[in-house]
C-alpha cells in the first residue's frame, strides 16, 4: 500500500472553517477574482512605480487605494487570497507560460490524432517551425546611408545644406573625352 499523502495546509483550513463541504472549502483557499478586481490590479501595475522608498512588498491597502482611488479596495483586502492574487505582478507572464503550455499541449493532440485533418496539422506544423525557429526569416542588411545612396545631385546637396554642410565648389575635368573643359593650367 503507497503512502498517504496529506495536504494539512487544506485540512487545516478545512478544520478552521467547521465545513465539509469541498466547493465551499475552494473558495476559502482558491481566490477568483471578478472582472472588477482585475481592472483595478491593472491600474495599480500600470502606475505603480517602484522606486527606493517603495516597493510592492512594503505597500499598505491604504497605499493602494490612494493609487487606483477604488473604494472596493477596503472590502476586498481582507478576503482570503485577494491581497496574494493583487500584489502577484507576475500573473499575466504567468498565465501566458500556462496557456503557451496548454496550446503545445493541444498541438500535440492534433499531430497525434489519425483523424485531424491534414490542413490542421500542416499548420500546427508551420506554427512550430516558427516557434522553435526551423526556419529563420531572411533580414534584409539595411546600411543607415542606403536613404543617401539613392539620392540624386539635388537631393543630396539639399540634404546636407540642411545638416549644415557648407558644399565648396570646383571645377572638374572631364575625363570621359579627349578635349579638357575648364582644365586649370598647371605649368
């Protein structure tokens, strides 16, 4: 016979509480919360700024409120759960990791199952290449002076009239035919 294992975290609580009943017992340990709570956890996080003289782990409800300024913080402070779920910056990688998991996890059913369709798991197949980078997109090498490369004589002495490059005329030789124009004497 194996070993009995214990959860005395739940049986306690569950001792706490006088129930018997699991789903009541749930939600004394689990806490879900409504769509409310979420929308004031991520006004927190999206102005809270830790900084030397505060971080997350030394902020009080009143802190809090005085941040989101949701009254409901008062109430729901002291519910099992709610104050670990709220300071849990972390959540949203969280739950992505999990649902990354649980999407490869259904990729795998669909590769594995004989009656998926032949397109489905032609594009599970494409997703996975990409993710696990098979094959890499061909970057394109982009030279910060490709924009002057193809400027023409105009462009190019307005672009740098305008950065302030002062352009010294002279007088050139053409090399192309026989006769000299403009050629200096050079004695």
């Amino acid at each position: 016979m194996g070993k009995k294992i214990i959860n005395t975290e739940i049986n306690q609580t569950a001792k706490q509480a006088g129930e018997k009943s699991l789903p009541k017992l749930a939600d004394k340990v689990l806490f879900t919360p409504t769509s409310r709570q979420r929308k004031v956890k991520a006004t927190f996080w999206s102005r809270f700024q830790p900084g030397p003289f505060a971080s997350a782990d030394s902020l009080s409800m009143t802190d809090v409120q005085g941040i989101t300024k949701d009254p409901g913080l008062k109430e729901w402070w002291s519910k099992d759960g709610f104050r670990e779920w709220f300071m849990n910056r972390e959540e949203a990688r969280e739950k992505l990791e999990y649902l990354f998991m649980k999407s490869l996890d259904v990729a795998e059913e669909i590769m594995d199952d004989p009656l998926a369709q032949a397109s489905a798991k032609v594009n599970v197949i494409k997703v996975l290449a990409e993710l696990a980078n098979k094959f890499p997109s061909k970057q394109v090498e982009k030279y910060a002076d490709d924009d002057i490369n193809r400027m023409d004589e105009k462009q190019l002495r307005g672009y740098l009239e305008r950065k302030g490059v002062t352009i010294k005329e002279e007088k050139v030789i053409d090399v192309s035919s026989s006769e000299e124009k403009d050629a200096p004497d050079e004695d």
